[in-house]
C-alpha cells in the first residue's frame, strides 16, 4: 500500500508540472533529493559509527545488562503475556535500550527478532497478538534520552548547537511514550473484555 502511495504521489507530481510545462523543474528537484540523501548519509556514518561502538563498548562493560535489569519489571508490566525467560524478553529488552540512546539503527534488528519471537507465541497467525501491538507502539513511541541520529543530522548541516534539542526531545518521547501505553492499555483491556468470536463451520457430510 506504502509503494501505491509514494508512485501516485511521484505521478501526480510530474503530472502537474507537465501540465504547467515545468517538468525541468521536478527533474532538477529529483537529482537535488538524491545528492541530498546522499549527502546525508554520509555524514551520519561517522556519527552512527562512533555510537554503535560506544553501544558495543557499553554492552561488553555489562552497562546494557544493567539498563536491561533496570527496565525488566517494567517489561514485564507491559508485556504480562510473554513468559519472562522466552528470548522474545532480551530481545525486547535490547530493542528499548538502544532506542533509550537515539540508535535506531541498531533497535530495529532487536525489534524485528523480537517480533519474529512474539509470532511463535502468538496463537492466531493471522493477527498482531496484544504484545506485538504493545512492541510496535513503544518501539514508535520510544523515550530517547540521547536523539543520536538528530544530532548527527543537525552536525551535519553545521548546526550552531546540534545538542540543544536533547532536552526538548527527551520531554517529546516521554509524553510519546505515556500515551503510546495508555492507548494500549485501553486496547487491551478492551480486547480482553470483549466476547470470544464464534466461528460458524458448513454442514459436512461423513460418508459410511
């Protein structure tokens, strides 16, 4: 669905600067995205590089096991169904520790092999169990206590103090946060509380 937008958006564009007779202009603008993104990335290598080393060096320094020990009780309050010695935990738990320091580069992968968890758990296949919804909602939602990757980006277009939105971040993420819990917890006790679906099977016939 994501791939249908993004190409009616890409059509609707060039259709109106070629109505305009303006499509030097969307073609310019095209290259100027790419060199930008480009441009970019680049900059934020140095940056992300230099903090997944501190994450690692964090790690071996047994600094993560502590944040992870740290956070386990509130885990396991948001994550009740999920039995507290399955992987899907430490996954989880790595997943928040990186997103608590900006790295979310380096939260995805723990997020995804948490879900991959949570799905061996989930009894229906077919749906998001209620701690998959929960994983999605905080690993949005995450209160970032170091925004790495925005920093890295304000560095990067020699930003005059690129440190001065860790404050403001920090109070965006935990009121993110708040609510992203809040709105699952509704969810949740709404799911629970609502009546098993009955699932009406066709008359079989049974041949003697």
């Amino acid at each position: 669905m994501i791939n249908v937008i993004w190409l009616m958006m890409i059509v609707v564009g060039f259709g109106f600067a070629a109505a305009k007779g303006n499509i030097e202009v969307v073609t310019q603008a095209a290259f100027d995205g790419a060199a930008t993104g480009v441009t970019v990335c680049f900059g934020l290598i140095s940056v992300l590089v230099f903090w997944m080393g501190m994450m690692k060096m964090a790690e071996d320094a047994g600094l993560l096991g502590k944040i992870a020990k740290l956070l386990g009780p509130v885990v396991a309050f948001l994550f009740p169904d999920v039995p507290r010695n399955h992987p899907a935990m430490g996954y989880i738990l790595s997943n928040m520790s990186a997103n608590l320091l900006g790295l979310g580069n380096a939260a995805t992968p723990m997020g995804i092999k948490a879900m991959q968890q949570l799905q061996e758990l989930n009894p229906d296949k077919q749906t998001a169990s209620p701690a998959m919804c929960t994983l999605l909602a905080l690993n949005t939602a995450s209160i970032t206590i170091i925004p790495t990757t925005l920093i890295a980006i304000r560095l990067n277009y020699h930003s005059a103090n690129a440190t001065e939105i860790v404050g403001t971040t920090l109070m965006a993420t935990i009121i993110a946060t708040l609510a992203a819990i809040m709105a699952d917890r509704w969810y949740r006790n709404r799911t629970l509380n609502r009546p098993p679906r009955v699932v009406k099977s066709g008359n079989s016939s049974m041949k003697g």
